[in-house]
C-alpha cells in the first residue's frame, strides 16, 4: 500500500471511531432519559444510576 492508501485508511477509521463514540453517548443518554424522565417512578428516579 502507498503512504496515500495508508493516510485515507487512517481517517476512514478515525472516522468510524468518532461516530461510534457519538452514537455511544447519544444511546447512554437516551436510556439515561427514559430511565430516569418524566415517564420514571420515584424509586428510578432515587436509585444511584439516576444520580
């Protein structure tokens, strides 16, 4: 491979890493939400994840 083909592999794959990172924190946030919102009881919304 030529040192081109390596430089766009990295940024595909920085790429890649960087939208999986957004979409892990935009998930843990929405489960957070639905767990802990305004649908939540009070005891969810007590418990140490909500915290």
């Amino acid at each position: 491979m030529s040192r081109k083909h390596l430089l766009v592999t990295g940024a595909v794959a920085a790429l890649c890493a960087g939208i999986l990172v957004l979409f892990t924190d935009i998930e843990t946030s929405v489960t957070r939400w639905v767990n802990c919102g305004p649908l939540a009881t009070g005891g969810e919304r007590r418990s140490d994840v909500c915290r």
